[in-house]
C-alpha cells in the first residue's frame, strides 16, 4: 500500500508540472506574436517629418511623376513655340496689308494754294493729290519748311494747331486733301521776315519730303507772332 500511494503522489506531480510547462510555453508564444505585429508595422509608417505621401524608403512618392511632368512640358513648349512662330507670320502680314493703304510720298504731288487773308492772318492751303493709279489715304498734320535757294530752314519749325481732330481721308487716284498752313501778316505783327525760295512738305507718316515753289513773298522766320502754324488734313483743295 505504501508503494502505491508513492506512486500515486509521483504520478500526480508529474502530471502538475506537465500542466505548469504547458502554461508556460502558451504564454511565451502569445507574448512573442505580440511584438512582432507592432514591429513589422512600424516599418511602413510615415517618416519622422510625418509625409503622408513617402513611401517606406524615405523618397517622396511624387518625385517620379514630377519627372514626367516635366518631359510633358518641355514637349508641350515645342509646341507652342511653333505655333507662335506661326502667328507672328499672320499678324506681320496683317501688318503690312494695313500700312499699304497709306498715300507715301512719291504717290503724291504737292501744290500751294491761294492766300486767303483774314484778320491779319495769312492763309495758305497745302495740297496733297494722289498721283498714283491707286486708293490711299492721309490723316493727322503734314510737315513743312519754309527753304531758301540753298535748301537752308528759315525760322523755326511750324506749329501744329491745337483742337484739330484728325480725320482719315481716302483718295482715289487725282482725289485730293489740304492742310491749313497760317501766321500772322509781318506787317501787322513786326516779325523779321525772310523770303522763301521753296516750301518743304512732308506727308503725313512718311519721311521723304516734297518741294513746292513758294511764290507768296516774305514770311516771318523771327521776333514776335512770328509762329506758323498747321492744320490736319480735311478732304477737297481748301479753296
């Protein structure tokens, strides 16, 4: 009996520290499953900067997209680079055809007119007649000079007129426009005077000048009220 109940006593604290044992390595495995998830996790969380848009390896998901971004663009400026080099060729040609209606100076063929005194002012029309087989126009003030034998300037520059509005006036071939050229009559106002041997005039917008015989007398080129002055251009011959 007593062989027995030793046996007995054996066999049951072998059986408790099986039990034991087997707690034991359950908790161990558990424990260790626990750490590993947060492990593996932590390495694909946003950088310490908090970029939501990195990836794992610290490089901004974006960076290969903007690469390509900027090959699209590069394409897309060749593009438009030739597109506006082909517009610029239409606006320059729109350019020209519009500037072609304007009367130039070798179109033209200039005239002085009768002085038409009034109030101690002298009054001369300057006409301008289209010469050539086509329609042009004029607009704003001419340019003039009054010229000795020599081709010398007397006195100063005229003046243009103030409150003249321009008016654009078409010409068709022998059509023409005139411009007041006025001062004030020397004998009245004691200007010094010069006598002119030709009258520069210069059209409208244009550089090359034409020359027409003065036959008028003196014109004051100096002192007091000795101002010439001009008007725009207004359709007819001023007379």
């Amino acid at each position: 009996m007593a062989n027995t109940s030793q046996s007995l006593r054996r066999a049951a604290l072998l059986v408790s520290a099986i039990a034991v044992l087997g707690l034991t390595t359950t908790a161990c495995g558990n424990g260790s499953g626990t750490v590993s998830s947060p492990q593996t996790e932590s390495g694909t969380a946003a950088p310490a900067g908090g970029d939501p848009s990195a990836d794992g390896s610290g490089t901004p998901a974006s960076a290969s997209s903007g690469t390509d971004t900027g090959t699209a663009t590069g394409s897309d400026s060749t593009s438009t680079s030739s597109g506006s080099s082909t517009s610029t060729s239409s606006s320059t040609g729109s350019g020209t055809t519009a500037s072609s209606t304007r009367c130039h100076t070798s179109e033209l063929r200039a005239t002085v007119g009768a002085n038409d005194p009034g109030a101690g002012q002298e009054n001369f029309p300057i006409v301008l007649t289209n010469a050539s087989g086509r329609t042009c126009t004029v607009r704003g003030y001419p340019g003039a000079a009054f010229l000795n034998a020599s081709g010398t300037q007397l006195g100063d520059d005229p003046q243009r007129e103030s409150g003249s509005a321009a008016t654009t006036v078409t010409l068709k071939p022998g059509q023409s426009a005139w411009a007041g050229l006025t001062f004030s009559n020397p004998e009245i106002s004691g200007a010094k005077t010069a006598t002119p041997s030709l009258l520069a005039v210069t059209p409208p917008d244009e550089q090359d000048t034409l020359h027409v015989k003065w036959t008028a007398g003196a014109v004051p080129v100096s002192g007091n009220s000795s101002s010439v002055r001009l008007t725009v251009f207004s359709a007819g011959t001023g007379s």
